[in-house]
C-alpha cells in the first residue's frame, strides 16, 4: 500500500524506504493520523505522499505568520496594497480558488521575495513591489506562490519532514510519546525554515504560468521579470531565487513551456 509514497526522487537519508515507510506508518498510527497516504493532485495529476489536511496545514500555520507579522514590519501604502490585492484576487481566480479567502500583506523590507503559507496567506516586500513594474510582473510572482497552494507543496514538505524524523526516533531505542510529539510539531517552521524541493519550484512555475495566463495576463512577461531578477542580483541572487533552480536554466525551461502552450513565441 505505502511502496509508492516515497519516489525514488527523494533525497538520500541513509536509511532504507522499507525502515522508512514502516517507521513512519507507525508513527502515524501511534497518534491516530491516516496512515501512508498517496494522493492525487488534480492540478498536476502527480501522486504526492501528504500526512495532513489543507485545514490542519492552515492552522498550524497561523502560528508562523503571526510570527513574521510580528517581526517584519508592514509597509502601510494603501495604493500599493490595493494593487496587490487587485492583481492577487485575480490570479487565484485564475487558478479557480477565487472562492477562497485570500489575505496579502506588504512588508516594508528592500528585500526582492515573496513567499506563500498554508491558508492563503501571502507576503511580498516592498523590493519586489518596487521593481514590479507591470502588473503582468506581478502574476508572475503571485501566480507562482498560489502554485505552491494547489500543488500543495507545504504539505508534501511537511509530510515528508515527518516520516524521516518519526524514522528517525523509532530508529533510536524506544519512541517516546513526547519525542513523537515533537516529530511532528506543527509551528513557526512550517513554510519557512524548511525550503521547498526543486520540483516543487519548478512545479509553482508551470502552474504560475497557467493561471496568470487564465487571469488574463501576458504570460510571455515572465521571460522579462525572471532576467530582470537574476541582472538585479549583482554577485549575490536575491533570496527569492537562492532556493530556486538555476536561473537561467529556470528561465529557459518556463520559455520552454510558454511555447509549448502556444502562448508565445517568446
Ligand atoms: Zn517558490
């Protein structure tokens, strides 16, 4: 039933899938969650291994943005905030999650990121806004973080996360329940210290692409805000492209896509 949770993609961590799987079906049954899950994304057709609900993902992560509300400060320009709001509404709208509540705060930081948690919650700093010069930018980036909500990738992580480390104990003597506990603590980790995969990357890319195209933007001007950010990078990449692939090879695989939709040339 679990042979197909882990693909042969996930990284090396010494122990065998058997072990793995084994350790963390017990895991999870010790504290009554589902057992080894694999589901189906509708938006991607991939078969994802994923432990939790999007509401229990939404919860946990409440805790997470109220911590970074609290220790970045918001950058209070209501024209720039409705801008993102009008643009972000209408990317997930393109990604049919128009019906769902969206929140999309402004952080008064130079820094050139974005980033999404569980719940629909959005941040993006004022260094990204700044160079976001057309609103068709700005899908880009939006369209990208509500990939990462369909494709449900904070889930996958954290699912992921948790059977190696339920492994993990159940691989020392003896599992305690408060170890267990701690395993699978839900918090201020979840979508921020642990980064997304690659793929997961790549994956928030197509799909980011689909729905700004689906809201009616250009999606060719992804081309131009990608080389935008890797040229604003200077010697060191902004920290929005730091756990993403390879930017050129990024840029030229989302050109790839762009023209395979017949959405370009570009
Ligand atoms: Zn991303």
């Amino acid at each position: 039933m679990c042979a197909n949770c882990y693909g042969s993609r996930e990284q090396s961590t010494g122990w065998k899938r058997r072990d793995l799987m084994r350790a963390a079906v017990g895991g999870a049954a010790l504290l009554a969650l589902p057992a080894c899950e694999t589901t189906t994304n509708p938006e991607t057709g991939r078969g994802q291994f994923i432990l939790v609900s999007d509401e229990q993902m939404a919860q946990a992560a409440l805790q997470a943005w109220a911590q970074v509300r609290q220790q970045t400060p918001a950058w209070n320009n209501r024209s720039a905030q409705q801008r993102l709001e009008r643009v972000g509404l209408r990317v997930a709208q393109g990604a049919g999650r128009g019906g769902q509540q969206w929140e999309f705060q402004l952080f008064d930081s130079p820094q050139k990121n974005a980033f999404v948690l569980p719940g629909n919650k959005v941040g993006f700093y004022r260094g990204l806004f700044e160079m976001s010069e057309r609103d068709d930018w700005m899908a880009t980036v939006l369209g990208h973080e509500v990939g990462h909500v369909t494709g449900r990738h904070a889930a996958e992580r954290y699912s992921r996360e948790m059977a190696t480390q339920t492994a993990l104990q159940v691989a020392g003597t003896q599992i305690s329940s408060r170890a267990a506990m701690a395993a699978l603590g839900l918090g201020a980790q979840v979508g921020l210290s642990l980064p997304f995969s690659r793929e997961q990357e790549s994956e928030a890319d197509v799909l980011g692409i689909n729905y700004m195209q689906a809201a009616g933007y250009d999606p060719r001007q992804a081309i131009p805000f990608w080389s935008a950010m890797n040229a604003g990078g200077g010697s060191r990449p902004p920290e929005f492209l730091s756990t993403h692939p390879d930017p050129a090879n990024r840029i030229e695989r989302i050109r790839g896509y762009i023209n395979q939709r017949g959405w370009g040339p570009v």
